[in-house]
C-alpha cells in the first residue's frame, strides 16, 4: 500500500482533511501572512478550493465525506504548499481585500494592507461624508485592489491606477474587467507620478514597497515568490516613499488627503522626518505603519521633503 493510500484510507471527511492539513502544516513551520495567520485557515482553503466549494458554508460541510480522486486532490495541494513554500493565494489565485475578491498571481503581491479597513469606512473620520472624493489616485497598484476597492465604495468617484510593471498592470486589468469597472477605474503605466503629470487629485492612495534590506534579507520562503520589486526599496524603504511626499503636494487638489503604508519603515519615517507631523492611524482589525497627510501639510514641510529627496 502506498502512503497516498494509507492516508486516503484513514481519512474521509472534509473535517478530516481539513486537520490533517493543519497538522502537516504546522510540523513544517510555514509562515502565514498573506491573509492568513494560522495553518488550519490555510488547509480549509485548500480543501474548498480542491471542491470547488465557497470559502463561507455553515459547519454541516464538515462531515461530508469524499470521494477518493477529491482526496488525491487535497493531498496535492498539501504537497504543495509544505514543499514549494507557495502561499495560498497563488494557488487558488484568489484573494480578499475590502471583503472584495481579487485575481492573484505571482506578478503581483497578495492584497493585505490594512488600507483595506480605511476604504471599507471611507477614510472617515478624515474625509467627510458630504464630500466624497471625485478623483482617487492609487499609486503601486499592483494587483488593483486599492483602485478597485476605492472606485466601490465611492462609485462616483474617477480612479487611475498607476504602477511601473506591465506584469502588475495585465493582473490589474483582468480584476478592473471581473469587477466591471473598466469606465471608472483607468490602469496606467507610471513611475511614481511620470504618467499622470499635470493630474490632480482629491485622494491619493498607496501601498508602495517599502521594505528595508534588513527585513528583506530575513524575510520567510513565502515572501520569495513576490515580485521583488514589490517589497524591497532601497537600505531603508523609503526610495519611492520620498519620491511621493516630495511630489504628492502638486497631485492634490485643495482639501486632498495622502495615505500611505510604509509598514515596518515607520521607524525610518519617524527618523528622517522627525518635524513632520504624521498622523500614524489605528485599525480595528490589527496592521500598522500607515500614515496620513493633508495637502496642506504636504506643503507647509515641502522643504523637508524636497531636501530629503535631494540628499538621498
């Protein structure tokens, strides 16, 4: 009897595969941080997935029982994630963001900024409810959940999503298409703010990379399948992030709002521009490392930020 076998005939329930794969999981020390935070998550995921079944079914799921080729199946995916280190995400080549679901591949990063809280509550309580943004800007938009998300929850609103890679704007594209978005939510290709010169905005949006070389050179196996140029910015993060406090002042119109995830870099931020007054949001549902700035406060430490740019 091969060892497929005797798991397969030990093994019946969806309940079952959904332990077992936790079990595997956590004997191999994988990571969890692309949506997930712990290993049976990720098993149930795979086991759905495998069904092709919705993530959301009450508990009776639990009990049904399998047939063997949907076993052999799982096992696969098991097989998977424990020896290629591969995250969910890019095998089911879907993920969440905003309670939105996005295409995924190894093109783009897995949507999981906690940007996503701040569109769910439309950036209350810094943009007021009576004047709802007309132009957003996502910058880095990678897979284009932030513009998409964005362009959601404020279905009046114009959205350009901007991003340098071609690979990152073609996984954009094909979620602006599942959406049904492709009036209001533009891709374009851009470095930093290159392709929309002379365009202004109410909010501008970005999760750009920001990670240093410290966390990137101890970064978990998980992370290597991400588009490196998604993640590592220069020795302290902040190569595109100076790049748009110096330039997001001239993108705005009055009143307008930047938000940006700078993540683990914070502490870099803080260092470099240690006279800039920084709002350093909450979430509910847990993240950091995100701040906010007014139009106003953009240009009144325009100098700081010019001179930051300058000096790099």
């Amino acid at each position: 009897m091969t060892q497929l076998s005797a798991i397969t005939n030990q093994l019946h329930s969806v309940a079952d595969y959904c332990r077992y794969g936790a079990t595997l999981f956590n004997q191999a020390e994988l990571f969890y941080g692309h949506g997930s935070d712990n290993a049976f998550h990720d098993a149930y995921i795979l086991v759905m997935y495998a069904l092709s079944l919705p993530n959301e079914l009450d508990d009776s799921i639990m009990s049904c029982r399998l047939v063997e080729s949907e076993k052999l199946n799982i096992l696969a995916l098991f097989s998977r994630r424990v020896e290629e280190r591969i995250p969910v995400a890019y095998i089911t080549h879907v993920a969440y963001f905003a309670q939105l679901p996005f295409y995924v591949d190894e093109r783009v990063l897995i949507p999981r900024s906690p940007i996503a809280e701040l569109v769910e509550n439309q950036f209350f309580p810094y943009v007021a409810s009576n004047k709802q943004p007309k132009r957003i800007l996502d910058l880095c938009t990678g897979s284009g959940c932030i513009a998409i998300a964005c362009a959601s929850y404020f279905s009046e609103a114009d959205v350009d999503a901007v991003d340098l890679s071609i690979d990152a704007l073609n996984v954009a594209q094909i979620n602006i298409e599942n959406h049904g978005l492709c009036e209001q939510v533009i891709p374009i290709q851009s470095d930093v703010f290159s392709g929309v010169e002379g365009q202004c905005y109410d909010l501008i949006v970005s999760n750009p990379p920001y990670v240093d070389q410290q966390d990137i050179d101890c970064m978990p196996q998980e992370y290597q399948h991400e588009p490196e140029m998604g993640l590592g910015c220069g020795n302290d993060g902040l190569d595109i992030v100076r790049i748009i406090l110096a330039e997001s002042a001239e993108h705005l119109n009055e009143g307008g709002f930047l938000f940006c995830e700078v993540g683990n870099s914070e502490v870099h931020v803080r260092a470099l521009y240690k006279d800039v007054p920084f709002t350093w949001l909450n979430f509910e549902r847990g993240g950091h490392g995100v701040f906010m700035l007014t139009k106003a406060q953009l240009v009144e430490h325009s100098d700081t930020f010019t001179a930051a740019l300058e000096n790099h």
